[in-house]
C-alpha cells in the first residue's frame, strides 16, 4: 500500500482546525473533548497523535480514525485502505508462497529447531518460501504493506531484504500489539515472531537495531516496555538508544540484559530455543530487568564501601569514595533544600544548530534523572533558579539557546546537617570536631546517632571537604544496648542514699 498523505488526511479528511506547526508536528484542537487551548499534536511524518489536554488519549492514524468515526480499528483501516489505495503485495502471491513453504519439510524443520517456530505460528503469520529466502509478510489492516525476506543461509548477501523497490519503508509490526499496555520490544521479525509464539505481546522494527525512528517514539506513550535486543554492542547500543528516546513517553522503560555466557550475537530466539521454547527463564530476566533511567554522575563512583570515623571521612583518600560513618546529629537547619532530581528538557526544534545538539539528536525532548551519588546535587542548592537551570545546562553540554524548555519534574530533598562523633566508652583520647554535611531526605532527629553512608565530596560553595550522604539508619549506642543484671545492680548500691 502507498504511504497514507498524512497531510491530507488531518488538514482535508478529518477536518480538524489545526492551528500551527514546527517543523515536526501539527498543533491543533484536540476533536474529542472540549479543547480551547489546541491540546491536540500531530507527527508529520509518521501520523501519530497524542492529546495533552482532557481526554489524555493518543495513537497511530488508523487509532484516530476509529475515534473519530466511533467504528472499530479494523473498520478503520479498510477506509483508509480504500481511500489512499495504492500498490500493495499481491494476497494471491502471499497465499502462494506460503503454501509453497508448508510443503517444504526442510524449512519447516529449519523454522522449528533453529527458530523455535511452531507450524501454527507459521500459518498464523503467513510466512512463505521463494526457493532462496523465507517471507514474513507485514500486514496493515487487510493488505500486505511488504514482505521482509529472510535469508536463513547467509550466503545471499543482505540477511533481510524487501519485497521490492519502494516497498522498504521502516515500519513497527505488527501494529496492533501497539495497542496494548505492555510491550516486548524485540530486535528481529523472527525473534518477534517467537516471542508472541510463548505469549508475549511483541513488536519490533522492521529495519534492525539502529533504525527506531523519532515518529515512532509516541506509539508508546503510557507503555510499559522492556526492550530485548541482540547480545552484540550494535543490539547494546541500539536497546540504549531506544530506551532513551521512548523514556520521557512511556511509564515504564527497561532494557533486558540476556546472560554473557551465551554466544556473541546470540539473541531472544538463541536463548529461548536453548531454554526448550519455556518462557520460564526470560520471565526470570524480565523480573530482574531494572527501570531504565538516564542518569548522570560527575565521575564513576565505585562500589566499595569504606568504614571510617567523622574525622576521617575527609581525609584525601576518601575523596569520591563511599564511606559509612556513626555520628549524632547535632542539629541542622530549619528547612531542607529542593534539587533537581527529575528534569525534562524541550526544544521546538527550529535552527538549523539543533543538529549538534544533545537535545537536538534526542529528537527535542529529554528526561534526565540525577543519580543520589552525583555531586551535582548540592551545586544546585544555595542558588538562584537561574543558576541552578545554568548548571543543568552545563552538565548536559547544552548551548545558551532561549529555544530551550528546562522544566523540573521531581526534586530530592536536601538537609544541611551538623554532626559530632558518636559517644562511646574509650581509654583512648580524641578530639572533639563538628562537621557540616548533607543528606538527602528528611525527618532527621537532633541528638540521635545515626549510621550515614554517602561519598565524600567538595562543598561547591567553599571547596571544604563535606559528604553528601543518600542512606541514613538510626545506630545502636552503648546506652541503647546497656543492660543490668546482679552484679551491676550490686556495684550500683553504692549511690544509694
């Protein structure tokens, strides 16, 4: 089918007011609620829309379309489909193929042990046999839109091939799992194929690793996704990418790490084979798959954990260390700080510098989330608003640009603490120091002893040398764990009057 005249359709078809534009998105009143503030936007390129006023709603054009008309999204599609017509893959050709391939037992065994693929997987996406190389038709609505032609041999050159000129265009499939609320982000159409086969609702891009595009980025807003691509630094790279970009529209982004002592390359297909085609073990690395967050540090931290005294804790040696320490708190100021925790950068997008930018290759929008570890935390307290969006600034490398849209989402609470040594029994002489830090969270209590954990840092103001400690505990003291019995009592008689 030829692309749909995305432009046609929303300024001519739908007969919606759009209202203005950059140079990705159309902007206007949103037809599904009461809208007076043009809370409706459309991607030019891929049709997608999303609404940020009351209805909160958003989709593919096919989606739009069925709202619109109040029809089913099947229904949908066969109009569109009859209104923008064009050249598709002949059905008859499709039917063809795979009748040929269901006669093809080495195929067949081929698909079943290397690929895991089930014979009631191979009718149910149809997939044919040309003599050289396996079809996997990509429907949109009734028609084959193109066929992505595998070549199981690796001796013919491409691994994947289109259909024919002009047919190649960078899809997501198959575009109805898109409307569920979680998605498996795979690498491959066979892996996807898989995937679904064991009961995952999966999608991939037809293109590889390195071909999301930014249009797609909306279809999975309000998504949960987990994203499995292939054990080589392209699938890496690539399931990085894409986290990165969807992150700001989804509720939820991780990126699910296949084990290292399978082979290089080796992907959802290698380990699910290798596993008897049991979904068992990949719910097992789903469940360990952390949130994806893009976080960012001044310099590494490492993990170790050093035990010290408050007095030690600034010495040299400790300097961007872990350190766990006991202390009493001594007192501290009257109200916490606010700082950045979680922030989202925009940009319309509209000189030609945006090419060079961080932002600009994010596609115009971001979301960064300060790790509790990062010592830019305090250098954004004890200063102005302005300031505090010119240190976000500088640490994304981002340009002094007035396009630039720096909105903060989330904050971490920040106590400036006073903190004295933990009393204890000793013959040993000490000297008696205070020192100023700070703790994220609240609800500290003067005149409590505390076990803090943190890294050791400079306070931006002074350079003196402070901890920014993120984990507190009350601590045990020896009069907490004082206990009597005979003997104390006894010795104790003496004060008796």
């Amino acid at each position: 089918m030829k692309p749909i005249d995305i432009e046609h359709y929303y300024k001519v078809i739908s007969q919606i007011k759009i209202t203005g534009e950059n140079e990705k998105e159309w902007y206007a009143f949103c037809p599904f609620h009461d809208d007076k503030k043009r809370s409706l936007s459309i991607n030019k390129e891929r049709g997608l829309w999303n609404c940020q006023g009351a209805c909160q709603e958003g989709g593919n054009i096919y989606q739009f379309h069925a709202k619109l008309r109040k029809v089913p999204i099947k229904e949908a599609e066969e109009e569109l489909a009859k209104m923008f017509g064009g050249e598709v893959v002949p059905k008859e050709e499709v039917e063809e193929k795979h009748q040929i391939l269901l006669e093809n037992k080495s195929i067949i065994t081929f698909l079943k042990k290397k690929r895991g693929i089930n014979l009631k997987s191979i009718k149910h996406w149809a997939l044919g046999w040309d003599g050289s190389r396996i079809w996997i038709p990509i429907k949109e609505g009734e028609n084959y839109a193109n066929v992505r032609r595998y070549d199981y041999t690796g001796k013919l050159g491409d691994k994947m091939v289109s259909y024919a000129a002009g047919y190649g265009k960078i899809r997501l499939w198959p575009m109805e799992n898109l409307d569920k609320k979680e998605i498996l982000l795979c690498e491959g159409e066979m892996d996807c194929i898989l995937a679904n086969q064991v009961g995952y609702n999966a999608v991939t891009v037809t293109g590889g690793a390195n071909s999301f595009q930014d249009g797609f980025t909306e279809a999975f807003r309000g998504k949960k996704v987990s994203i499995c691509y292939d054990l080589d630094e392209a699938g890496k790279e690539g399931a990085r990418r894409v986290a990165s970009k969807i992150f700001p529209v989804a509720s939820e982004v991780r990126i699910v790490h296949l084990p290292s002592n399978l082979p290089p390359g080796s992907d959802f297909t290698n380990f699910i084979v290798d596993k008897g085609n049991d979904r068992g073990s990949f719910d097992a690395l789903l469940s360990k798959a952390e949130l994806f967050t893009v976080f960012f540090h001044g310099k590494e931290i490492g993990e170790e954990i050093w035990d010290c005294s408050l007095g030690e804790a600034s010495a040299d040696k400790y300097f961007l260390k872990r350190i766990r320490m006991k202390a009493i708190v001594a007192g501290k100021d009257l109200c916490p700080y606010f700082s950045p925790r979680r922030v989202t950068l925009k940009c319309p997008m509209t000189s030609k510098k945006c090419r060079v930018c961080s932002l600009g290759e994010a596609g115009g929008r971001m979301t960064i989330e300060f790790n509790p570890d990062n010592p830019s935390i305090i250098k954004m307290i004890r200063c102005s608003e302005d300031q505090q969006e010119g240190i976000i600034r500088e640490i994304m490398n981002l340009p002094k640009c007035q396009n630039i849209e720096v909105t903060i989402e989330d904050v971490w609470n920040i106590e400036q603490l006073r903190v004295i040594p933990e009393i204890e029994y000793s013959s040993r002489e000490s000297e008696f120091i205070a020192r100023e830090i700070f703790c994220i969270g609240q609800g500290v209590i003067t005149n409590r002893s505390y076990s803090l954990e943190g890294i050791t840092i400079p306070d931006p103001k002074s350079q003196y040398s402070t901890q920014l400690i993120n984990r507190i505990t009350p601590a045990q003291t020896l009069i907490d764990t004082f206990q009597t019995d005979r003997e104390v009592l006894k010795r104790l008689k003496v004060f008796q009057p």
